[in-house]
C-alpha cells in the first residue's frame, strides 16, 4: 500500500482537509501508507453533513431499505475479506491468522445480523391493567446523529459494531477510528458509497481524540456518544457527553480473572486460560489477565501452561502459522514493560516468559508471553490494567478466598470459572 493516501470520508466524499501522516505497521516498523487525520473543521463537517441527512431523508427511510443496504455491505466486505483481513494485521500488529478467522468474519457476521433481524420494533402495544379499554403505544424514536469512537485494538470489529445497529434504528453516524489503526474503517467508506448509503448517513473521520473525539463529544447536534477505549478517556468522555445531556454508552477496560477450581480438567483450562490472555497479546479488554488457581493444582495447571505457551509458534504475524501478534503501538509496548519492571520491584516474579528472539521481524513491537507469579492484592499488577500479554498468578485455598481475590478490582467485565 505504500504511495497510497487515505482520505476522511464526509457526506459521501474522500476530503483530504486536515494533516497527512504516514502510518507504519507494527510488524515490522515499515511505513504502510500515508492517511489524512481529520481537524475540528473537517469533523464539524461529518457532523453537519450526518445531522442534514438525519433531518433530510435516513429518518424516514423504511427499515427494509435500511437493511438492502447493510446487507449489501456485508456482501461487499465479503468479497474483500481477505484485503480488509491483511489491512487489519498489517496495521494493528494481530496475527493475520485473527485477522482472517476471527476479526473479519465477526463483523461481516454482525453487519449480517442487524440486515436480517426481525427484533427491531420501531412501536408497541401496551395495556393498562387500570384502564382494559384504552390502548397504549410506545414508539421508539431514531436519536439523530450518533457519535462513534473505536479503539486502536479491533479497530474493524468496533467499527462495524457500532455502525450497523445506528444506521438501521435511523440514526447518522460520524465514526472516529483511532488515529493508530483508521485503515480498515477508512477503507470500509468505499463500500459503504458502492452499497448506496446516501451521503452524510455515515461519516468517517480518522484523527486524535484531544481534536476529533472532543469535538465529537461536545457538539449540540450529536445526540448520543458510544465509546470503547481505556476507562480514563471514557470518564472524560462522559463529562465531555454530559454538558448537553447525551446518551452514552462506554465500553471500558477490564482485569478479567480465571478461576481454577481443584476439580477443573487442567489441561483444558490451560488452553482456555492461554487464549483468554493471549490472543491479541492480551491487547483486548476481556482479556483473561488474571489466573486465580486454587494450591493443590497450582503447579500441574502452571506446568501444563508452560508447556502448551511453548509450543505457540512465534514469527511473522503475516504467517497465517503465527500465533503471537505484535504489540499495536510504541507507548503500549513501554507501558507494557514498565508495569512488569513495577510488579518484580514489588514481590512478584517472572515465573516463565516465552523466548521470541529473532522469529520476530526487525523493527516491530513485540513482547515476550509473560506468567507472573507471587502476585498478591498489594502488587499493582494484580489490579492495573496491563493491556498486553502479561498473566499475574494468584493461589487460593477456598472457594470464598477466590471470589474475594477476583473481586478485588475496580473492573467487572468479564470472568471465567474452570471446573
């Protein structure tokens, strides 16, 4: 792709107002292609142009036609799925072999789905108890223009999420995909123009959240924000979204645990337990970054782990063979490093760290799969969010002890129990 420039897509056009970047790929460091991230004015636009078609014509199109359309994206995306799958890779650092299994045919799944359901009830009827002769009715409104904001780590996936269910409930969106991975998004405005969406129904515009995002959450005539990212802008967005009353939505981080009960079938939750923190290189919020394990399997669970991490084939994430993604961004990689120098400082240790070594391309982000062990309550990463391929151990004796410990966090998204 290297040469190519991609443009913001806003009412129907690729406008390049705003400052060329060059994006590299986290495989290898090597530039990608050259991207236009959007300024305030040209998201003041995309905000225009959304809230004009919202007024103007998407409101009152049938829900029929609204699903012609996503059905014909879906159809579009299929065609190119493996061009949206090599993008995705090239510029987040995932495994092609995610890219292609997971990620690409997910969203496909998901534009899918809301082109085809029947669950979308635009009205009601009710019944008053009180009242047998009257007739209720509760109508359901489109909101106007949805504000969307996608994360670095699945940027594709996001993307879509958000866009389909929005367009087909009638409302226009603006979608801000990071400025780190717009690649997929901006290419998805191709075939969002060929499945005939009319102009202004969806815009994208790829840019720094401090320019785009903020202008995004503060403008009057955006009705609703949904965000995914890190739980400290998510804050700052809510208090962005608040001043003129929007609905929001936020998506945030998480610290996910593992249960491990001394009845478990050990080799099977060794598996599940390395995927749940390794796909990605943990770089996913539901990531299992947590292992809670109860004394008396501790040491054959940690044996069998080691054992199957070894054989996770490490190289180039553009081998479909490849197993271990590459780490999206230079500042993840540091921070990655740094909270695992803080958690030794404070008591834990590496109990086993993958070798890696020259498999790796030259240049890219990569770090080692990690088991840490000896994590306690008072060690930062037993309760930070790392966002990397990191597993902080902790051991239990009761099964009240194992819920207090995964507890132990100001997260609550997602947990597993193996027994």
């Amino acid at each position: 792709m290297t040469g190519d420039l991609m443009k913001n897509f806003v009412n129907g056009e690729f406008v390049d107002e705003g400052k060329k970047v060059t994006i590299s790929s986290p495989v290898d460091g090597n530039p990608i292609c050259d991207v236009i991230l959007a300024n305030k004015k040209s998201t003041l636009e995309a905000i225009d142009s959304a809230y004009e078609a919202y007024y103007r014509s998407w409101a009152e199109t049938s829900v029929r036609e609204r699903q012609a359309m996503l059905s014909r994206l879906a159809r579009l995306v299929e065609e190119k799925s493996n061009e949206y799958a090599t993008m995705e890779s090239i510029n987040t650092g995932k495994t092609l072999r995610q890219s292609m299994l997971m990620d690409i045919p997910l969203g496909i799944s998901h534009i899918e789905y809301f082109a085809g359901t029947d669950e979308f009830k635009f009205s009601r009827d009710i019944m008053h108890p009180e009242y047998p002769d009257t007739r209720g009715i509760v109508q359901n409104a489109p909101m106007g223009v949805v504000g969307a904001i996608a994360p670095w780590n699945v940027p594709f996936l996001m993307a879509v999420w958000k866009i389909a269910p929005a367009v087909l409930a009638g409302n226009t969106v603006v979608l801000k995909p990071s400025h780190h991975t717009p690649l997929t998004a901006l290419n998805l405005a191709k075939d969002i123009r060929e499945a005939g969406f009319p102009p202004g129904v969806i815009n994208i515009v790829a840019g720094n959240g401090s320019e785009v995002g903020n202008t995004i959450c503060t403008d009057d005539r955006v009705s609703m924000v949904s965000f995914t990212g890190s739980t400290a802008t998510g804050k700052k967005v809510m208090s962005m979204a608040s001043e003129s009353l929007k609905k929001v939505t936020l998506e945030l981080g998480g610290k996910s645990p593992n249960i491990v009960m001394p009845d478990a079938d050990l080799n099977h939750a060794a598996k599940g337990i390395l995927f749940g923190i390794f796909l990605n290189s943990g770089q996913l919020c539901e990531s299992g970054s947590r292992l809670i394990v109860h004394s008396s399997v501790r040491e054959k669970l940690i044996r069998k782990m080691i054992e199957h991490l070894g054989n996770m084939k490490a190289g180039n994430p553009m081998d479909m063979e490849t197993e271990i993604s590459a780490i999206t961004t230079g500042d993840q990689l540091k921070k990655i490093g740094s909270l695992v120098n803080e958690g030794e400082s404070q008591g834990a240790r590496i109990l086993y760290q993958r070798e890696i070594g020259e498999s790796v391309p030259e240049g890219g982000f990569y770090f080692p799969p990690t088991i840490l062990d000896n994590v306690t309550d008072a060690i930062t990463v037993a309760s930070e969010e790392i966002f990397g391929p990191v597993l902080a151990v902790s051991e239990f004796n009761h099964v009240d002890e194992a819920v207090k410990i995964a507890n132990s966090t100001k997260y609550g998204l997602a947990s597993g129990l193996w027994t």
